[in-house]
C-alpha cells in the first residue's frame, strides 16, 4: 500500500498524542526525505570564456586592406593597419614625381644695375620628389668689368657659361610645396676667359709710364656650395625662391702672367658668400600635384 505525505502525518500525529517516540521519530524523518525529494535539483552551469575576437566594424574612411583584414576576422592586424592608416591620413605622403620648377636668378642683374661691377645668372630646374628630395640642375652665364680705385688696370671677365648640380632637402615634406624651407648642396664648374687691360707700368729709373695689355687669357674653376634658403607660391602656379649660398673653390687654373679675379657663377674668386633670387614657375606632375594614399609607407622615404 502506498503512504500518501497525508497518511504520514496522520500517523506521525497519532504517535505523538500516544507517546510513541519511537515510531514518531521515524515518521518525521520519512517526511523530510519526501520533502527533500520533491523540491528541483539545482542547475549547474559551467562558465563559458566570452567572446574575445568580436569584429567591430571598421571606421569611416578606412584603407580596403583594413577593411579585407576586418572581414577575415583577423582584429588584431586589422587594429594595427587601422592605426597606420590613420597616421597616413593625418600626415600627407606626396608621389615620387610631385612637380617640376623651372626658375631664372635675378639677383646680381639687379645688384648690377645698382653699381654691381659683376654678376651671374642662370636657369635652373628642380624636380621635387615625394616633396622632399630635390635633384637641381643649373645652366647660366656670368660676366664682369671693373677697374679697381687702388689698382692700375681694368679687369673684364667675358661672358662665359657656367654649370651647377646639386640637391635639395625640404623640411616641410609633410606640408603644401608651395611652402618651403630648404637645405641643399652644389657642385659647379665654369670655363671662362678674361682681359685685363690699362695696365701701367712705371720704370723706376727713366721714370717712364709703360702701358700693356693681357688679353685672350684662358681659365676654368671647379667649386662647391653649402646653400639655405625659402621658397613660397605667389600666384598660380608663380614661385619666388632666395638662397644664401657659402661657397669655396677646389681647383682653378693660373696663367703666367695673370691669376682670374673673377669666376661666372661663384662671383670674385677671394668671396666666401653669395646670394641668388629666383622667379619661376612650376609644373605639376601627379594629380596637380596632390597629395596621394600610400599603401606600403615602408618603401617611402
């Protein structure tokens, strides 16, 4: 016969009333283990490792190579691209080619025409790299007349050409080219001829007044330059650029009778300093010249 949880109540309510210890400690434990058996067992739940690889979705503007690494769930090289790409956002990386300026020196023909007894000027072309690197080239002719006030000749420098290669570094890469601070290097070269005529001569015993000319004499000169300088747009696509230029000399060639005064594109041959004041215009080569996404910054300087 099957105890009802009433039956053995009843009965536990009997044993007490007749002193039956004894069965009534029994009955009480029989309901507690019925009442033990009818409540649910507990769930136990074995922690699970949240999700640590979620791919969020990348920003506004990203590089497709971000977004592919994004899509394959690769998070951790996408963050890192993502990071570089925004750092090449922030900062402009121009083409390899970004323009070309062609130039012309006005700065000794105006000095000239003050009382300058000399002067060069040339044209000169400059290729701007990635905005920054700068290959120049320089072709001119250079001339002089003058009769020193302490001196007993007159010396005239014919005009003759002279030539310049070089480069220059622009520290303002990351910004527009038509802002420029630059620091550059020449190596030039000139060969020239010159006169020097009125010489007087006075023999110190007939105390006579011996005049002579030196004519046709031929030389050349090889010098460097340390050049700094600026470079600012106008208008369009108009430039004005100055450098000051510390120059010296390598080689030159003495004469027997005569030693050059002066040198077409270095100026007096004992100057240490020179000056050049340029105009020009440039010709954009990439995208009139903007700035462009770089996808490897590692192949870029």
């Amino acid at each position: 016969m099957r105890l009802t949880a009433t039956h053995i109540i009843k009965s536990l309510i009997h044993s007490l009333v007749n002193h039956d210890i004894l069965t009534a400690t029994a009955l009480a434990l029989l309901v507690t283990l019925g009442a033990a058996a009818q409540q649910p067992d507990k769930r136990h739940i074995t922690p699970v490792k949240p999700e640590t690889n979620h791919v969020q979705p990348p920003p506004k503007g990203t590089d497709e190579k971000v977004i592919q690494q994004y899509i394959s769930g690769d998070s951790t090289a996408a963050i890192n691209e993502a990071r570089k790409d925004s750092l090449r956002r922030a900062y402009k990386r121009y083409p390899r080619l970004t323009n070309l300026s062609i130039g012309i020196n006005i700065a000794e023909p105006l000095f000239m025409a003050f009382g300058q007894s000399y002067a060069s000027t040339d044209v000169s072309a400059t290729l701007n790299m990635w905005n920054r690197f700068q290959p120049v080239a320089e072709v001119g002719i250079g001339w002089a007349k003058s009769s020193p006030d302490d001196m007993n000749f007159t010396y005239k420098g014919k005009p003759s050409p002279y030539f310049k290669v070089g480069t220059n570094y622009n520290f303002l890469f990351k910004n527009s080219p038509d802002y420029q601070v630059l620091l550059g290097l020449r190596l030039g070269y000139s060969p020239f001829g010159y006169d020097i005529t009125g010489i007087h001569y006075v023999n110190s015993y007939w105390q006579e007044d011996i005049p002579f000319d030196i004519k046709g004499e031929r030389s050349s000169a090889l010098w460097g330059e340390a050049c700094a300088g600026l470079k600012v747009r106008l208008f369009d696509r108009f430039f004005m650029g100055w450098m000051i230029r510390y120059h010296g000399i390598f080689k030159y060639g003495k004469n027997v009778n005569s030693s050059p005064w002066f040198i077409p594109g270095y100026g007096p041959r004992g100057s240490s300093l020179g000056f050049s004041l340029s105009i020009g215009y440039t010709l954009p080569l990439h995208r009139d010249g903007a700035s462009v996404k770089v996808t490897n910054p590692s192949h870029q300087p």
